[in-house]
C-alpha cells in the first residue's frame, strides 16, 4: 500500500499504529506531528538559557539549539520538549571571556577538542582554550535538499595553530541532525591532529538537561554500544578506573547482560572504557520515559565516561569519538562527521538500523499452523512502516500495510502474516511521509519451503 496523502498521514499518525502495538513515550510537554513533515525546517535566533544569538534549527519533530559564544556548542538536542544534553546550570548565560582565571568549565553538550590528549592538554595549559570555549562567528546557511544548516567559525586557537568550522544540519521529516566539524592547520609548519569529539548527556532524567549538581542518578540513564569480536582489547573493551572487576564499579559496566553489547547503568561512578566499535553507533536510553538519542560516527575508537568522584560536580554520561590522527600540512584540514537520532522505544538497545533503533529483533514465529511477525522498536522517521517479501532476485512477493510511525511513539509488531511461494526474505521496511523508502528496522532471510 502507498503512502496516503501528507495531511491524511498526519492525522493517522496522531492516532494508535494500525496493526501495531504502541505505547507513547512519557512525553515532557508533548507535541503534536508538524504540520508539513516535508517542509524544510525553521531556523531562527533565540535567547538560550541567558545566551543571546543562539541558532535553533527546528523540524516539529526534534530541535537543535546551538550556542556560540561556548565553542559553538550544540546545547540543545529535543525529541518533543525532551533535551538529552547535559547543562551546568552554574554556568548559564557565561562565557568564558567573562571569567578566564575560572579553568574547565562545566557548559557541557556537544563540543570538539583535538587529540593526542596529552599534547592538547599541555598545550592549553598556557594559551586561551579558543578551540572548545571561545566565541564562533556564525550564520545562517541557504536551505539545501530540504536542510536547515548553521556554520559556526571558530577563533584561531593559539594553543594548537588550528581553526575549527563547525556545521550544524538538520533534515525535514525525521529526528536526524549532522555535526561536521573540519580543524585546519593555519601554521606555517606540518602539524599532528585528530579531531576528538566530546558529546556529554544528562545522567539523570531531567526534562531540561540543566542540572544543579547535587541530583542523585535514579538507574533510569543507560548507555548501549556495540562490540568488535576482532578488536585489539580483550573482550572488546579496556576499562580505565572502573569496570566489571574493578571493586568501585558495583556493576555499573556490563558486557554480559547483552550478547555483544556494552552497557553501562550510570550511577555517578567514575569508570572509562575504550572501544574499537566496527558499528559506528553509540544509544542513550532513559529507561524512565523510552527516549533513545543515537550516536552514529565512524572514528576508529571511542570512549564512553561515567562521570563520578573528582570529576562528580555534575552527574553525566559522556561519548569521545576520536577520529584519525592526520599530518596536516600548511592550511590543510581534517573532518570528523556524526549522525544523531533520535527514537522513543521501550527497552535497551541491542542494534541499531537504517530507519531506527531495535530493542526486539524482528523474528519470524511458526506454530499452530500459523506465522506471526514480531519485534519491538523506535523509528527515526514519520511516516509509514510495511512487511515486505521478497524473492532470491530481490523482487517484491508480498506487502502488508503496518500503518502509520512516528519517532514520538513506541513501535510494535505481532501480527500473523501469509508467507508467499518463493520468498527468500522479509524486512520491516520503512518509508517517509512522502512514500519514499528510507530503510528497515530488521531483515531475516528465509528458507527454501
């Protein structure tokens, strides 16, 4: 069946998903569908907690909220009202030109320093941190395959002889935003980079994300990530200062509740794990309301940090992705790309697909004469999902219609379904309110009946 028209599809989606079984997400002031999925999102300056000029990008979906005067920091990420990022609530409305003598501050959200670490941090030992919590020029870029984007230029960082842009876009009709930042060498001599990504989230779940310091972690916070069979660390992670046999750790890490997952439940523990992930996602789950933010960015490793004990100020979860290091030449640059989405869903994570994050694998059931699909998940689009067949050539065999989806709302299957002659696959397949096929939530390959 084809995608109804845009207005009929909305309305739809407002409504239970027809042949699935939803529940909502326990939305923090709850918002309707946008009006036109497929119109380009708003983009306009506002006032951010007591920062003026801030940039929101904004789609009905999810909105951005960028602020420059703090190394172009993203600190706004909202499914509905619901913000994953973490903010110091001691620092709202500062910069750090305002009080220099002050050191690291506590601004959190999304930001993005360089490593080798050690030279990076030596090396901001002495010069004004320009890089990570200077003031970046910006502006509004014109709208481009349906993208509402911002370019924030960062100040030159003395420290390290670099300057980082910074793009901020987000897509119509779905919860995806990119972040592309791009570190070029403005010296006159060749320089070792790599661009280290930092993205802080709330470690309790405050609506908000503007924390005072003192909240106590409720086990509601949980990080997913998966593991590489073939990495370097045995088991695929090496955990620094906690982990599953470190006496502190009471637990907080696991590699065995979830077959190839590393969990962490955040309780305010200090604890580091590095990753070689070969999948480039990361999922931020607050079991408390079902809301999932997706990391997705393809560095060769990554950290996952619980902050506790002398970094315990504020209680968050943090994500370094560290791209490659780059011999940069006199004005070249290295790039590093992430991919955000967000979902709601009811359970942890354990993959993560094209059009959204699996908490239940989708599966084939027989029994009693009958077959049944089933499967729980969150989409990252609205639009429509279907159960499709399809032969050993990739042609369609059979359809069936699962409704309307939304990112707002928990998605569902377990549904009794004719498996036609011939088939040699069936994919929950989703598509966008303009009926175009954007991807699928789980595939199982069929035998030969």
């Amino acid at each position: 069946m084809r995608a109804r028209g845009h207005g009929q599809a909305l309305r739809a989606a407002a409504a239970w998903v027809g042949c699935v079984l939803a529940g909502g997400c326990a939305i923090w002031g709850k918002r309707a569908a946008p009006t036109d999925p497929l119109a380009p999102p708003e983009a306009r300056q506002v006032s951010f907690h007591g920062w003026r000029s801030c940039w929101r990008l904004d789609n009905g979906l999810v909105r951005a909220t960028v602020v420059p005067q703090v190394g172009g920091r993203t600190l706004e990420f909202a499914l509905g009202a619901y913000n994953f990022l973490f903010i110091g609530r001691g620092e709202l409305g500062t910069t750090h030109a305002e009080a220099p003598d002050k050191g690291y501050r506590h601004f959190g959200g999304q930001f993005a320093q360089l490593h080798p670490e050690e030279r990076w941090v030596r090396l901001q030992s002495t010069y004004p941190p320009a890089l990570f919590m200077g003031n970046y020029d910006s502006r509004l870029l014109p709208p481009q395959d349906g993208r509402a984007a911002v370019e924030l230029t960062g100040p030159p960082d003395l420290a390290t002889g670099t300057r980082l842009v910074r793009r901020v876009e987000l897509d119509a009709g779905s919860t995806h935003l990119r972040i592309t930042d791009t570190v070029t060498n403005i010296r006159h001599v060749a320089q070792d980079w790599g661009i280290q990504a930092m993205l802080q989230l709330k470690g309790v779940p405050e609506p908000s994300g503007v924390l005072r310091g003192h909240e106590r972690p409720t086990g509601a916070i949980a990080l997913y990530a998966p593991l590489n069979p073939k990495s370097r660390f045995r088991g695929g992670v090496s955990f620094a200062g906690a982990g599953e046999a470190h006496p502190g750790a009471e637990g907080s890490w696991s590699t065995r509740d979830l077959p190839g997952i590393l969990s962490l439940r955040y309780r305010r523990q200090l604890g580091k794990a590095l990753l070689d992930p070969a999948l480039p996602w990361v999922a931020f789950v607050d079991h408390s309301t079902g809301y999932v933010l997706v990391q997705k960015c393809a560095a060769p490793e990554k950290v996952l940090l619980s902050a506790g004990g002398l970094m315990g100020r504020y209680p968050f979860v943090e994500v370094q992705c560290l791209g490659k290091i780059e011999s940069l030449a006199p004005g070249q640059s290295t790039t590093l790309v992430q991919d955000w989405f967000a979902a709601c869903c009811g359970g942890a994570v354990v993959d993560v697909r094209s059009a959204g994050v699996v908490a239940s694998p989708l599966s084939l059931l027989r029994g009693e004469g009958k077959t049944w699909v089933a499967g729980r998940f969150g989409v990252f689009y609205l639009g429509r999902a279907a159960v499709v067949f399809r032969g050993a050539d990739g042609r369609e065999l059979g359809r069936l219609d699962c409704g309307p989806v939304t990112p707002l709302e928990r998605f569902a299957i377990n549904r009794a379904v004719e498996v036609p002659a011939g088939a040699a696959e069936v994919l929950l397949e989703v598509a966008d309110a303009a009926g175009r096929p954007v991807g699928d939530l789980g595939r199982i390959a069929l035998k030969p009946q």
